[in-house]
C-alpha cells in the first residue's frame, strides 16, 4: 500500500486542521494505521494511532483531548481531527502503516514499514 497525507497548512492558535492520508495500491482494511509529527530539529514522535477496524485509538498524552484519529476503511483513508492547536504542534506529520490484527494499535515508529510523505502544519502564536 501507498500513503499520501495531505490537509496541512497555517492555522492560529486555537484552531483546528483535518488532515487526510490516502491509501492505495494494497487492502487498506488490514492495516494498523498512525500518525507521527517531526518538529524542525527533533526526531519524529508518536501522534496516534488505530487499529485496522478502527474501534480501538490510542494517543500520546500531549494531544490527547485535543485531537482525534479516525478511519473510513470503504475510502482507504485515516483522519487527524486537531483542534486547540498549540504553536509546539507546529511539524511535519506523517502518517504510516502496517498490517496489523484485529483490534491492534502501534505507537512504535520502527514497527510501521509504509510511510507517506508528510504534509506540515504551521501553528501560529
């Protein structure tokens, strides 16, 4: 499967950003889907993530309450629902996949092996 994330873009703080990742090429419904960030001088960290049936999420603390992941396995897509947006959630998010069992969820980076190109979210002050 192949991802393309898209959605980013310049937003104040306080407000809120889709963004979508699009899969192709592979049976999107089999797949353990997350979202990491990568802030300019830092490595990429752990966002969200849901299992392949999308009934069970998981998120890093600091954007729990605030954010929401979300799938539509008949679309082949994964969402990013963020709202209160902080000028720290400024970075360049990726979304990334593999495949996974029923009711799985991943917040290791070196356990997804198909990335997506990242699309960056610019929060301002």
């Amino acid at each position: 499967v192949q991802l393309q994330a898209f959605g980013g873009g310049l937003v104040q703080a306080g407000g809120s950003l889709r963004l979508s990742c699009a899969a192709s090429g592979g049976a999107f419904s089999l797949y353990t889907m997350g979202w990491f960030r990568q802030a300019p001088g830092k490595e990429r960290e752990f966002v969200a993530t849901i299992s392949r049936g999308g009934t069970v999420r998981d998120y890093a603390d600091f954007v729990k309450g605030r954010f929401i992941i979300s799938r539509d396995n008949a679309k082949n897509n994964v969402y990013l629902q963020m709202n209160r947006l902080k000028p720290e959630d400024t970075a360049v998010y990726y979304c990334a996949g593999r495949q996974g069992v029923t009711g799985e969820t991943i917040n290791s980076i070196d356990r997804y092996d198909v990335w997506g190109r990242g699309t960056l979210v610019t929060v301002s002050s």
